[in-house]
C-alpha cells in the first residue's frame, strides 16, 4: 500500500475514509482522490475560481483535491468540493450562488461520485 506523507490527522482520516469509500462502491472517483491527497503538499493541487469558472457549466459538481483559490471571477453557480478554500474563493463561489462543500461532505451527499467532475 503507498505510504501516506501526510502528517495532518484530518487528512489523513480523509484519505483513509475515501479508499474505504473507493472499495464500498467500486468508484474510481474517490481512489483518484485518496491517491492525489496522498501525495506531498508540495505537489498537492491548487485551483483559482477562474480555472473552475473556465472549465464547468452552470450547475455542475467538481472535486478538487487541494485548495481553491480566489484568483478570478465566477459567473455561474458551481457545487465545488476541496479539501479547503481561501477565504476569498468561497466568497466568489457563494456569491455567484454556488456552493463550497468538503470532500468529506461531497463523499456522504454522492457516495456513488455520480456526475462530479475532477478538477486539478
């Protein structure tokens, strides 16, 4: 099994808790998650709201498995799950009457990962 680099106990128990989820449900989705999280936070991804804005449609659910950050503007409301956002990404994102959820939360709402989108 690869080794978690992480040293923040909330990760961890949120990588665990999405390769428990991955085996449960047979998604891929939250695999994908649980690999990307593990890696080190140097490589760990960072997406701005412009990016997020860019790439989905009104209405759409995306993952990011990382930060979201404020850099940008939102249009249209999105339904974003990360591992944590900046104070003025989830501004933008409420704003814009979206969404900000945590991954965790995202993995009880959609435990199958239908339609999300993963972003990063």
């Amino acid at each position: 099994m690869k080794k978690v680099n992480a040293t923040n106990p909330e990760l961890i128990a949120l990588i665990r808790d999405l390769k428990i989820q991955s085996r449960e449900n047979k998604t891929e989705l939250w695999r994908s998650l649980a690999d990307s999280l593990s890696s080190s936070k140097r490589s760990r991804v960072a997406v701005n709201v412009s990016k997020l804005n860019r790439y989905t449609k009104e209405g759409e659910i995306v993952a990011v498995p990382g930060k979201v950050l404020g850099a940008g503007i939102a249009n249209h409301p999105i339904t974003v799950a990360a591992f944590t956002f900046s104070d003025s990404a989830a501004s933008k994102i409420k704003n814009a009457k979206g969404t900000c959820l945590s991954i965790r939360d995202l993995m009880k709402k959609n435990p199958e990962g239908k339609n999300v989108k993963l972003m990063g």
